[in-house]
C-alpha cells in the first residue's frame, strides 16, 4: 500500500484520524443507503469484498480499485457521470 504524505490528502490529516475513529463506531441508519450511490473497490486490502457485496444490496463494485480517491473518484465519474463531494 502506498503511504501519503499529509500534503497529499484533500483533507486535514486531523480529519482522517476523526474519520477513522468514526467508523469504528457508528452506524449508518437502515434507510441511508436507499438514497445514496455506494461503490465499493474489490481490490481493497482494509475490506472483504464479497463480504460486503452481500450485505450492501445497491452496491457497485469497482473491480480493480481500492479506497485510493486519485484512483477511485475519476473511475466513478467516467463509468457513472459526475460525482459530487
């Protein structure tokens, strides 16, 4: 896995450590994903793919991919359109 260096994220390197705590402990509402696009990188090494692809129903998987934004964001946006931020 490549390391950043904290000028490479869009985002405060705070930020990223609130992120990750977050997701170790909260949850998403049950009817979130009913109004949301998910895409999920099968390549990723922090998740289990098909785990995850059977529990998420509308989920898109993006073979290939992982989190990376400079990799994931523009192969979302060429496949589905404009993605917002």
């Amino acid at each position: 896995m490549n390391d950043l260096a904290p000028s490479d994220l869009p985002y405060a390197l705070e930020d990223l450590a609130w992120g990750l705590k977050s997701l170790g402990t909260a949850q998403a509402r049950s009817d979130s994903t009913a109004r949301s696009q998910l895409f999920l990188g099968t390549q990723d090494p922090l998740t289990n793919s098909a785990q995850v692809l059977s529990q998420v129903p509308n989920l898109i998987s993006l073979p290939g991919l992982n989190h990376d934004f400079r990799t994931l964001i523009p192969a979302v946006a060429a496949r589905y359109g404009a993605v917002h931020s």
